[in-house]
C-alpha cells in the first residue's frame, strides 16, 4: 500500500473539464502575463474574502517580501518572528536587512505567543508578523491590541489558512489575511487552495498600501517606464490564476472535507496516550492544511509509517534560532522552548480532501500497532 500525504491528481479529476476549459481559454486568447484570468481571479478572492485589494505574485515567500517593502521599512528595524514556522517568514525579513527578532508559539495552538510578543518590542520594532500556523489563527485580536498600543505593522502570513475565519469577542468574524494592515499567501500546489505551479497573493484593506504594492511588484513603477521605487519582478500568471479562480469556487467545500477527516483522526486515535491531538482555539475555525499530532519517538514513529507505505511530515524540525542562516541575524529576548519542542515531537499525518476512512482506519491502526509493540 502507498499513501501519500495529499492527492491533487484525485481532486483534479472530479472538476477536470472546468479545469482544462479554464485553461485552454488562457492559451487561446494568448495573455499569459497579466491577462483577463489574473484580474478576474483578484475580483473573485477579494470578493470572497471582503478585502479591497488583492493582487497575485509569483509565490507566498515574495508576497511577505512585497508587504515588507510596500510599508518602506528600514535596515535595522526590527520585525517580530514566530520560531516554529517555516524559514521564508522571517528569510524575508533577513534579506531586506530587517532584524528577525524570533518569539516562541503557544504550547496549545503552534501560534505566536502574545506574552512573547510584548516582552520582545524595543524601540527598534516596526512590525509583527503573525502566521496561522497549520491552518488556524494567531490570536489576531490581542495582537492587534498590542500593534495598536505601540504603532506597529501586522503582516499576517496566512499561506496554511486560507478560508479560515476569526472570530472577535464582540461577535464579528473577519476572514484571516484581512485583519491586519496586509495579507500573504501562498498557492503552492499544496495548500489548502493550491494552483499547478506557483503562485501567491497579497491582501490589504488600505488603498495607499495596496497602490505601493502594485508598484513595489511591478519594477517600482507606476506609469510604464517610470520608476520611482526600487521594486522587484512578481507576477501570478494567467493560466494558474485561471485555476485558482475555478478552485476557489470549492475552497469552503475543501475545508469541510478536511475538517471531516480532522473529525475521523480525532476519533480514531483519542484513546491513544503517546499522541496529542492537535488543540483548537475557540476564536477561529480550523481549515487543517495539516493535521498535525504531537508524539513520543516521533522519528522513529515516521520510520515505522514509512515500512507500511504510509507518508507523513515533520514540520519543521528546527526551530529558526537553530537554524544556520538566523543566528547571526535574529535577535531573540525570551525563552522559545515550546518552539524547540515541537521540533522534536510533532508530525503531520495525510490531510487532503480526498481522504476516506478507510485509508484513515489504516494510518490510525499502523499508529497504535507501533505504541502497542
């Protein structure tokens, strides 16, 4: 038996004619760069999200460089960091000469720890950038509170929970990405809504943001030839926006069929005492771009998954303070052990929308036969 960790080839197969319409129109109108699908794809997002502006770039990683250079930061600011999150959060950061200055997550939720945030703001600090980690959110109403309070930026990097919601202790709901001054992400064929190449967006709800992102994306220009900012060169290309723009139709349903399968998980594994199934907040529904369990003898319980055909990932297993390329760059002010734990014990199980139960009932029996031996 091989099961991997996600199946594209099964959720192409179930909208396979919208898909290859969508992109045979690309190539019979000849607009590859900028054309019709792109701004039809940003309309439909930034509809669907109730944000102002969206404009697509060419990946997740260039979204966050965008935001951080549309909102004219300087070498040597300081812009705060969760530890466990992937590199390109805070190698971003690090390339526009930025100072990361790496945070430790919550033992409970993988999210950026709000008591770390504020132990770590110096007079140096310019902008947080809180990520929804795995496919739920950062407690984006206290870090907007602290933003608020001492005249910092939030960048949310939602590239792993697109579609999720939080919810504000006064009732309202907000679509994560449009909470904070800009939104990234990332349609890497991975996530959660994921195109067939690469391919990412940014969100704002700020018009004099928004038009210096377009320029920042576009060479620094404004009018053609003219360029009055130094930019950079990142474009969503017309055939995936076109099939981001018919994914996006089945996004919510995506959602469900992995929160069902979360459920399936949950069930089936609840009386094993080695695993920690993952902890939902109660301010955000849980989209589970990964379905992600803490565990005892996590290598060599992937090992063992690996004999029976079975795949899973470790995210990430270095915290960034111990990765190479931050330590001489990041600055850190508190403790990250939780960010240092979770390198060593958690691990990602299959999560995609075409899991059924029993592929599920084999991963969880597999699970349980190794803590039984």
């Amino acid at each position: 038996m091989n099961i991997p960790m996600l199946d594209l080839k099964g959720q192409y197969l179930k909208i396979k004619n919208e898909i290859d319409t969508s992109i045979q129109e690309v190539v019979d109108s000849c607009s590859f760069i900028n054309g019709p699908a792109v701004h039809s794809f940003e309309k439909s997002l930034a509809a669907y999200l109730d944000s102002r502006f969206v404009s697509g770039c060419a990946n997740g990683t260039d979204a966050l460089q965008i935001a951080m250079m549309a909102l004219e930061l300087k070498p040597g600011d300081e812009v705060i960091v969760p530890a466990f999150t992937f590199a390109a959060t805070a190698e971003v950061v690090g390339l526009l000469g930025l100072v990361p200055v790496l945070v430790d997550v919550d033992e409970q939720t993988f999210n950026i720890s709000v008591q770390d945030i504020e132990k770590s703001i110096s007079p140096k600090t310019k902008a947080i950038v809180p990520v929804h980690l795995f496919g739920q959110a950062a407690p984006m109403e206290q870090i907007m509170k602290i933003a608020k309070a001492h005249s910092l930026y939030v960048v949310e990097d939602n590239a792993q929970a697109l579609g999720a919601k939080y919810k504000f202790s006064d009732g309202t709901e907000k679509f994560l990405g449009t909470i904070g001054d800009i939104g990234c992400t990332s349609f890497f064929p991975t996530k959660n809504l994921g195109c067939y190449g690469d391919g990412g967006a940014i969100f704002t709800q700020n018009s004099k943001i928004a038009a210096r992102i377009k320029m920042v994306t576009d060479h620094g220009q404004k009018v053609k030839y003219h360029h009055d900012i130094i930019g950079c060169n990142s474009r969503l290309d017309s055939i995936q926006a076109a099939i981001l723009d018919v994914k996006l139709k089945y996004l919510d349903s995506y959602s469900a069929a992995r929160q069902k399968a979360a459920g399936v998980y949950r069930e089936l594994l609840r009386d094993v005492k080695e695993v920690r199934l993952p902890q939902e907040s109660d301010y955000s529904n849980h989209v589970y771009h990964q379905f992600t369990i803490c565990v005892q003898k996590r290598d060599q319980l992937r090992e063992f998954l690996a004999t029976k055909g079975i795949a899973s990932m470790t995210y990430y297993p270095l915290s960034l303070n111990k990765q190479k390329a931050f330590k001489e760059i990041s600055v850190t002010r508190v403790s990250l052990a939780n960010s240092e734990k979770f390198a060593n014990d958690v691990l990602s199980l299959p999560m995609h929308t075409e899991l059924d139960l029993d592929i599920q009932q084999v991963i969880c029996n597999a699970i349980k036969e190794f803590y039984n031996n």
